[in-house]
C-alpha cells in the first residue's frame, strides 16, 4: 500500500545521505523541505521532494491513499532513548514529601523511591504491569513518539527482575512501535545488601546476567553508577559482565556527583550515558571522540528540581547530546517528548533545530537504532507525525504544554486512538 502526503508546509529533519548522529556545530542544522511531499510505501519512506517534483508516475498506484498536510509540518516520530515505564504504581505521595523538603536521595535512605518502586512490582502480576505499561506505550505513541527504550531495575532480585523483562518483551512483540529492552539490575541496592552491596553485585553478576543472555531479554545493560547507589567499581564490573554476554552498556550516570561514572561508561564503550548533570572538562574530553551519546533528561531535572547539565558547553565542545524523557514513577512521571523538548530549549538554552536534533537522531542512536529511525530518509522506517497548523519549526517548543501532534503514521500506517 501507498501513502501520499502533499502540500506540506515543511518536511522536518530530511537526509539524502544519512548520517548516524549530529555533533557540536552540525546539531543546529536540520534539513526542512518546504511546501513537499512524502511518498510512503507499506512500512517504509519511498520518496520525498518539493510539490512541484511530484510526478504523474505517484499516481498509477491503485491503492494510494492521500493525506492532505496543507498548513501543517511532519516530522520524524521522536525516539525515547530513555525511559522505566514498566512499573506497578506511581508515587505521588513521594512528591508531596520533597514538597515538603525531603530530598529524592532521602527518600531513598528511607526505603521509599526505587525499593518502594521494587517492592510495589514484587506484588504486581506479569499480566497486570503489561496492561498497565502498554496505556503508557500507547499514550506516548499519540504524543508522537515511534521508539522506545524501556529498563527493568524495579525488580531488584533475580525472579522480578526476569519478571519485568519478560513484560518488555512482551509489549516489544505486542505495541506498534519500536522498543528497546535494557536490563537494569543495579538501579538500587536492596535493604538487605545495605551493608554488603559487593554481594547484590555478585548475583547480578552471577546469577541475573547470565539467566537474561539465556532468555535473550535485553538489548542493553544498564548501571546506575552514583553516589550512594553502585560504585565505578562495582559499575565496571557488572558491565564487563554483561560485555561477556553481549550487552552494550547504557548507564545512568553523573546525576547526583562527580563520580566517575562517565569516563566508566566510555571505558566500556557504552551506547549513552544518561543524566549527566554534572559534567566537567575532564568528563567532556573523555566523551570527545568516543562512541558514547551523552544524554540529558530533562524532566527529571526539572521535576527534582536538580541543577542543570552544561548542555552548552557540551555542543560548544563539539559533543553530541540527546535528550530523552526518564518516563518513571519517581523522578519523572511524564513521557511527553514535546514538553521535553520545549525543556530543552528553555532550561538548556538549545536551538530549535538542535533540539530536535536531540530528540530524534541523536536518541536513535542512542538505541543503537539510528540507521532505520530519526530522520525522514528513504528506506527508514515511516514513523511519523503530522501536526496540527502551525507556523514552523519553533512554534512546537514555544507553545510548551499544546498537544500539536495532530497524526501519527506507525510503520507507515496512520494510527486511529
Ligand atoms: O533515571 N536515577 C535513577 N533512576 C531513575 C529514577 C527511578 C525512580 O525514582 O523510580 C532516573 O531518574
Ligand atoms: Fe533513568
């Protein structure tokens, strides 16, 4: 089947000749055709070029159907390189506490945050954490995302966190888009281990990674190296675990410190690193000419209120950066990409366009995904929103909170919600 999109306003994020990401200076530039169109044959992008390219031989198709985009822009559907939107129950009461003026790291001394998260899933049935995490997937896809990354680390013991994986598979088999496993074991020690973390380790180690490489249940491995959660030693030794089996790493660091925990993601050669608010010269020169995606979270920033990661400094430096939700229960229960991005540019000062940049390339590649989704290229795969009319490019960040995602087109079919 043919899809036809004509008289659109502009066609965001256009690439002749693909590129993996978009670095420094390059993240400014995004390739816009004006009043174009698209040609989208089943799943995949055939064909785009100015209305005025739009030739007879489109039209000899017998089932094309043609959508209209007069006044409005598409872009590529955004890729959530970041998210743990398998869980069994938010935790707003934890908001009203740091209202009050407990920190997010206090709250996790006291056995709330992620071990309230992990002790909520232990009595969650398989069956129930799905349905509850594919209204989310769906949410997120009406909001214009079309790939997804998705972590375990609510488990916290072998069996829960197989558990947790298994529903990842299962939404990886049963949603429309793209989706990502990344296991998680070492998001928080467990009460029990408090004083003996080096053992949680050894049963991620010994127990947890080799069960998962058997299952095949993850893409990824992911630590979440920081002060008061896993050590760089610990860290380096879970991830050359997981290398063993094949898991690239992802991991969470930098958030709460200077902990090292960069320079060990680059050392393992990881996909991304995440959160990273702070960063310093040391840490930018070892990302520069690694393979790593340094990647901000801006809304858990925000809704921690944390202090701010120098994205400036980092494209300044000639960095990449890729921005993605965090969609969880405790430091960032909204899986909005728009409102993200709008974060992007008012709390981190970036560029419409390297936002966007930010936002679809960049956390493509962060999934290790990026030759099949985040531009509009022939041959990728046709995931893709239009939205409603707008006047360009800078409108969507600007009007932060509208939903302006009007049509979402999955796999080259258009979504009824
Ligand atoms: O990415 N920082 C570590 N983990 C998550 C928070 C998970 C939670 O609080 O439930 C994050 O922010
Ligand atoms: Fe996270």
């Amino acid at each position: 089947m043919k899809l036809l999109l004509e008289n659109i306003k502009e066609l965001v994020q256009v690439e002749d000749q693909p590129v993996l990401f978009r670095a420094g200076k390059e993240m400014a530039k995004v390739n816009i055709l004006k009043n174009a169109f698209l040609i989208i044959r089943d799943e995949l992008i055939e064909d785009f070029g100015t209305m005025d390219q739009l030739k007879d031989r489109y039209f000899d198709d017998d089932l094309l159907i043609e959508i209209d985009c007069s006044n409005r822009l598409v872009y590529p559907s955004f890729c959530d390189s970041h998210t743990h939107l398998v869980y069994a129950a938010p935790r707003e009461k934890e908001f009203v506490d740091r209202i009050k003026g407990l920190s997010y790291e206090e709250i996790a001394r006291r056995g709330g945050g992620i071990l309230n998260s992990a002790k909520l899933l232990h009595e969650t049935s398989e069956d129930e954490l799905y349905e509850s995490a594919m209204e989310r997937v769906l949410e997120i896809v009406k909001m214009g995302t079309g790939a997804v990354e998705i972590k375990s680390g609510y488990g916290l013991n072998t069996e829960d966190e197989l558990k947790m994986l298994r529903v990842i598979q299962r939404i990886k088999r049963t949603s429309p888009i793209c989706v990502r496993a990344n296991f998680l074991g070492a998001h928080a020690i467990p009460l029990e281990y408090k004083n003996n973390p080096a053992e949680y380790v050894d049963i991620i180690i010994n127990e947890m990674i080799p069960q998962v490489a058997a299952e095949e249940l993850a893409d990824f491995i992911d630590v979440f190296c920081d002060r008061g959660f896993f050590s760089v030693e610990d860290t380096e030794r879970i991830l050359m675990a997981g290398l063993k089996y094949g898991l690239r790493p992802k991991i969470h660091a930098n958030e709460l410190g200077l902990t090292g925990g960069i320079q060990a993601g680059v050392k393992y050669n990881a996909l991304s690193v995440d959160h990273l608010e702070y960063v310093g010269e040391e840490e930018i020169a070892a990302l520069k000419d690694s393979e790593t995606m340094p990647t901000v979270l801006p809304g858990a920033a925000f809704f921690l209120n944390m202090k701010l990661s120098p994205v400036r400094e980092m494209i300044e430096a000639g960095l990449p950066v890729a921005l993605a939700s965090d969609f969880n229960p405790g430091s960032s229960p909204s899986g909005n990409m728009s409102l993200i991005s709008a974060m992007g540019c008012i709390n981190f000062k970036m560029l419409p366009e390297e936002v966007i940049n930010a936002t679809t390339l960049n956390t493509a590649y962060a999934m290790g995904i990026s030759e099949s989704y985040g531009s509009i290229a022939r041959g990728k795969i046709a995931n893709l929103f239009i939205t409603s009319e707008v006047p360009g490019i800078e409108y969507l960040p600007y009007a932060y909170g509208s939903n302006l995602v009007e049509t979402v087109i999955i796999n080259g079919e258009v979504q009824n919600f």
